[in-house]
C-alpha cells in the first residue's frame, strides 16, 4: 500500500499546489500583509519570536481548546455571512471565496486536532519508554519462530512507512519553501471583504496548513521511530527467549506441502490442457492441406502454438516454484537446528557463506523476472491498443485477443513466481541474521574460525582459471613452497655431488663444474614440474607467458639468454677451464667460476671481474694453461761490446739450469739475437710450469739474479746505453787554465 501511495503521492500533493498557484495569480496586490489596515488583520495565537502557538513545541491542552475555539469561531462566522449574503443579496461579498475559506479553515481545524491527538500519543510513548513498560512483548515467554517473524515483518512495514513519511516531508517542505507567506495566521474579518483582502487570506492559510502537515508529518515520524524502537527491543527479548517449537515446524512443513500440493495440481492441469493443445494443433495442420480458407487456418495454427508455448512456460515457472518451496522447508528446518544448538560454529560460517551466495543468485533472478514482467506489460499494452484500432479482419482480431490471453497468463504466473522469490529471499535472509546472531554469541572459538575462514577464503581466491582448472592464491603458494624447497634440495644435492666427484673421481674442476651445473639445471626443472603438479596447474596456465617471453628474448633480454646459453658452450668446448690463467683485455687472472651468465676471474691483485660468457666467445682471449701449464718464457741480456760471448751463452744455459722452478726438460736455449747500439744482445728461452699467475714473473726474476750473479764473477759486463761525440774542427781547439 506504501508503495502505492508513493507512486501517486503527485496526485494529491501537486493538486494542492496547483491550486495554491491558481489562487496565487488572482492576487492583485502583493504587499506585505503587515501594511494591511489594522482593523481588517487579526493575528491568530500570539507570537513568540519567530514562532507561533501552531507548533510543535506547545503541549498544553488548555491552548489547544484556545486555538480549536478560535477557529470554530471564524467559521461560524463565515457561514452567517454566507447566510446573510443569500437573503440579502450583498454585492460586496464574493460568496466562492467565502466557501473556500471557510472549507480551508476547516482543513486546518481538522490539522491542529489531529496535531493535538499526535502530541499525546507522542507524550504517552515516551513515558512508557521511561518506564520500560514496552520493552516486552504482551505474550510470555517462551517465543517460536513463527512469533518472531511476526516482530520482524511488523519492523519491516515500519520501515517503510517511515521512508515514505521521509518522502512525504520533503516534499511539503519544497512546496512551503516555495511559498510567500507570513508566520503570522490572518484572521478574516467580515468588516471589509475586498478581494485583496480574501486572497491574502486564501494564500496565508494554505501556507499555514502546509506548515501545520508539516509539524503533523514530523510528529508522526518521531512516533513511528519510537515504535520501531520498542518492536526492535521487543525482537531483542524475545530473541532471546527462543525455544525449539516441534508444533511450530511441523506446523510450517505442513503449510509448504499443501502450497506443494495445488502447485502439483495446477501442472497436472496444464499438462492436459498441453495434451489437448498438442492434439487440437496437430488436427489444425492437418486441415491446412484440404481447407480452401487458408489464412483462417494459418491463424488457428499460430494461435495454437502461442498456447503451447505459454504452457510450457509456464509449467517451467511452476517447476521453479517447487524448488523454492523446497527450499523454503530446508530454510525452516535449519532454522530451528539453530535453536536447538544442532550446528558447529564451523557449519554456521559454511551454512552463511551458502546462504549469502543463495541470496544472491535469487535477486539476480528477480531481476530478470521483474523485467520480464515489465516486457510483458508492454507488449499487453501494445495489443490493448491494437485491439481499439479500427479496420481490423477477423483473423487478426481472433490472433489478437488470443495473444493477449496468453500474455495475461504468462504475466499471472510470473507474478506468482516473483512473490515466491520474495518470500524465499525474505525466510533466507532471517536465517542469515538469525546466523549472524549466533555467532555474535559465541566466544573466541567463533573469533578463531572467522579468521580461519577469512583466511581460508583468501587462499581459495582464484586468479586466473584455464580449461576448467582454477588456479587458486593456495595453489600458488603451496607451488612456491615446493619450488623454494625444491631449489634448496638441488643445491644440497649439488654440493654433496661435487664432494663426492672431487674426492673420488680424477675429473677435471671444469668438468665437475659442467656436471654440477647440469644436474642443478635438471633438479630445477624437476622441481618445477613436480610443483605444478602437485598443485595441479596446468601448464597451459603459463601459455600466456609466450608471447611476453619472445618479446623479451627479442629486446631486452637476448644479452642475457646470449651470455646463458655462451655458458653452455664453454662447457662444452672448454676453452677455458676453472682454475686457467687467462689475459683478457690486458688483464690477467686465474678462472674460478663459470656461471650461468657470467665468468669470475680474480686477477693478481685479488680483484675479482665478472665477465660476460659472450665475451669468451666473441673476443680474443689468451689462455696460458689451455692445454697444459707448461709455457716459455724469454729473458733479453745484453752485454758489452768485446765480452765472450760463448761464455756467455754457457753463463746464460748455468743461470737456468740453476734455478729450481725452471724445467729441466725442454733444455734452455740461448739466441744471439742481434749486434744493438751499445751491447750485444742475447735472448734466453726457458720452460716453466705455470700454476699461479705470479709464477711466471717470480721465475723470470730469479733467473735474471742468478744471471747477474754469475756475470759478476766472470767479469763480463751488462752493457748500458753510451755515446761517443767526436769533433771535427778545421783548427785545434785552444785550451786555457786560468789559476784563482
């Protein structure tokens, strides 16, 4: 009914205003009402402030007599002038305008009465609620369900009652707003009646009432609000006191079967009528081949499966229907399993996370039914106004009406089964407060599985789902685990290999370096799999990864597949070795790692220099100790002019031999390499092995002391750079000394 009244709310509001506009217009003078003669303007009720003896603020019974009296006053008189006015004929006096006042006095007389009676209620309420007096229900305890949802629904209806009043006022205060008018009520005085003088009336007093509805609509709203205050209390206590009620529930199972039973009978019926229905269009189709009148039985046939149509659809509405009912008796039963204390905090949080997507689903599909309903509205709209056109053949007509028959019927049924949908959504949502309540009683337990819940939730929230396979926030971090778990066990694995080759095996560093990185390698992928596996995630879940990974490899990240798959290599060939000395880029180092992406070289002042594996590849790399440490080294000697240089060569071969880091084999050898400037120069070969990068210079120098040693005691000397100036004058040059 609330709602109705919402919907035409325009219908009475706007034709008061409508009216006070009308009369509005009439004004011919708009003057304040203060300027008017004193003799003509009685002020009504005195004024305090701003505000006058109509208000809400005044209680006392006493000024509502006063008030009331004054106004019965002013229409008596009114109806004596009218009176006077039809014996005596008056022309001054406009008799309508009179009526209308006086009927507008009456309406107000009526508003102030009822302003009256709505302070008393409102002045009783508040002392019962002082007194606790309403807080419980007239019925003793113990309450069922069924008393319960009586409460409920009572707060309901107040709810909306109190939405409309909302409405209501607002709208009366735009409508006031609007309004010219003083606070001041102005009496009529049947001394002077021109019509100045009546419209300033005609305006004031609707102005007046409107404000008086207004004080009225606001008082109504204050009792409402206290009523949906005690009813709440009342839910409260008889919440409560909540008992397991058999009779009740039996009694409730007992109301959904037999609503079960005539929905039974009703598909029974419309299965014979579609039997009927079926034979009817399957003799009409027939008679379309031997009948001349072929349009007429074209109609028929239409008409005909319009019908079956509207039959089926609406056995399947009452096939929905049946479910809700079902569901309905499910509801009632696990409503009173509440009661009697027959589920688990654990059930209650699954049982309302069932409930709340249930509700959800059944609005979805309220949805659809109310614009279906909406659709079919129209389209009975559409024929209503075809069927009023003129000039249409009987066939169409026949067509017509049958189509709005069946239109009508689906539209019957629909209601039906949206009605069912509101009461299911209304029973489901009582359990779920009904849940909600308990589970506020409940201690840390409920606190414990509400966080497991959340929790629990959270880990089950799919990210992404591919061919029926969700892959769950749990799946992720079950396979990230794995995978971490996974990684450590290789990397032990790996580390327990390389201990066990190096102190059993005769390998190479390199090629245990090789097989640890491929086992490493092997065991990640592995792992890998087995944590999609595990958690069941498809690989087709990454599938989406290709298309970023091309672009990667093709821009950003081909240095670094380059230099990965250059790794790889080096393994392989073994162009280098872990622990070979190497010169890259004039600077030398000792190799101690290959990796994935890059070699460690740690150079003679124990610097280490990652270089990019690309880089072995791509440049020239001087490898000391590829195929084995052994290298030659070669010492320039240069002596002076005159000295023997066959001792010298023996000096040179003693100086090496002499030396405990040179290698004996292959024998040093000493080359007469060339006649210089100011010595004659000797080169000197020798063969060392090379382990540390050090080595090589450290030999070299002790090879040049033993050299120097052995020069030394031969008397030969290591010649130094010397110049000889010759002159060439044509004179002798003098030569004098002077003595100091």
């Amino acid at each position: 009914m609330l709602i109705s009244l919402y919907k035409y709310r325009n219908h009475s509001i706007v034709y008061i205003f409508s009216l006070i506009v009308i009369l509005s217009v009439l004004l011919c003078n708009n003057k304040a009402f203060s300027q008017l003669p004193s003799n003509n303007i009685q002020t009504f009720f005195p004024r305090t402030g701003n505000k006058t003896s109509i208000s809400s603020d005044h209680n006392n019974s006493n000024q509502f007599v006063l008030n009331a009296t004054k106004i019965q006053q002013v229409i008596n008189n009114i109806n004596k002038i009218i009176h006077k006015t039809k014996y005596t004929k008056t022309k001054n006096i406009n008799i309508s305008k009179l009526i209308f006042i006086k009927q507008l006095y009456q309406n107000l007389l009526e508003l102030v009465k009822k302003q009256y009676t709505l302070k008393q209620e409102l002045k009783i309420l508040n002392n019962k609620l002082k007194n606790n007096n309403i807080i419980k229900p007239s019925k003793q305890p113990p309450y069922n369900l069924s008393f319960y949802d009586s409460l409920i629904d009572q707060i309901s209806r107040l709810n909306q009652e109190i939405e409309t009043l909302k409405l209501d006022i607002k709208l009366t205060k735009n409508l006031l707003n609007q309004l010219k008018y003083t606070k001041n009520l102005i009496i009529f005085n049947y001394k002077n009646n021109n019509l100045n003088n009546l419209n300033n009336i005609i305006q004031n007093l609707n102005a007046n009432i409107l404000r008086i509805r207004l004080n009225n609509l606001k008082l109504n709203l204050k009792i409402l609000k206290i009523n949906k205050k005690v009813l709440q209390s009342q839910v409260n206590w008889v919440r409560k006191h909540l008992y397991f009620d058999k009779n009740d529930l039996d009694k409730q199972i007992q109301n959904i079967n037999a609503q079960k039973l005539k929905i039974k009978e009703k598909i029974n019926q419309l299965l014979e009528t579609q039997q009927k229905e079926e034979k009817l269009w399957k003799l009409t189709i027939e008679k379309l081949h031997f009948n001349k009148n072929k349009e007429f039985i074209s109609t028929q046939i239409q008409t005909k499966e319009t019908w079956l149509k509207t039959t089926q659809l609406m056995l399947q509405q009452y096939e929905e229907i049946l479910k809700l009912l079902d569901k309905q008796k499910q509801i009632w039963i696990e409503r009173y399993k509440l009661l009697n204390n027959k589920l688990t905090i654990k059930k209650l949080l699954i049982l309302k996370h069932n409930i709340k997507q249930d509700i959800n689903n059944l609005n979805k599909i309220l949805n659809i039914q109310q614009n279906y309903q909406i659709n079919l509205q129209s389209q009975l709209a559409l024929i209503d106004n075809q069927l009023h056109t003129s000039n249409l053949t009987p066939q169409v007509e026949y067509r017509l009406i049958s189509l709005e028959k069946a239109l009508k019927l689906k539209a019957k049924t629909k209601i039906e089964y949206i009605i069912y949908l509101f009461k299911t959504i209304a029973l489901e949502q009582k359990l779920l407060n009904q849940i909600d309540y308990k589970l506020s009683q409940t201690n840390i337990e409920k606190t414990i599985l509400t966080i497991t819940s959340t929790i629990d939730k959270f880990l089950n929230f799919s990210i992404w789902t591919i061919d029926n396979n969700a892959v769950t926030v749990k799946k992720l971090i079950i396979s990230i685990i794995v995978f971490i778990l996974g990684i450590l066990g290789a990397k032990y694995s790996v580390r327990k290999l390389r201990i066990h080759l190096i102190n059993s095996t005769q390998l190479e560093d390199t090629t245990i370096s090789a097989i640890e990185k491929i086992t490493f390698y092997t065991l990640v992928m592995m792992v890998v799999l087995l944590a999609l596996k595990i958690v069941h995630i498809p690989l087709e879940a990454f599938a989406f990864l290709g298309g970023a990974l091309a672009i990667g490899i093709g821009f950003g990240a081909q240095n670094l597949i380059n230099n990965f798959i250059s790794g790889f290599i080096m393994m392989a060939e073994r162009p280098i070795s872990i622990g070979d000395i190497i010169e890259i880029e004039g600077k030398a180092g000792i190799v101690e790692e290959i990796g994935a992406r890059c070699t460690r070289i740690r150079t003679i002042g124990n610097i280490h220099i990652l270089v990019p594996n690309s880089s072995f590849l791509e440049k020239n790399i001087t490898n000391w100790t590829l195929s084995d440490r052994r290298i030659r080294i070669s010492i320039d000697v240069g002596v002076a002019y005159g000295s023997p240089v066959k001792q010298v060569q023996k000096l040179l071969i003693e100086a090496v031999k002499q030396c405990e880091n040179t290698l004996k084999h292959p024998e040093p050898l000493v080359i007469f390499k060339d006649f210089g400037d100011n010595a004659l120069i000797f080169k000197l070969y020798f063969w060392i092995s090379l382990k540390k990068i050090l080595e090589r210079d450290i030999i070299a120098s002790e090879v040049r002391f033993k050299i120097d040693e052995l020069f030394r005691k031969a008397n030969i000397v290591i010649a130094f750079p010397q110049r000889d100036v010759h002159l060439d004058n044509i004179s002798p040059i003098r030569i004098k000394i002077d003595k100091d």
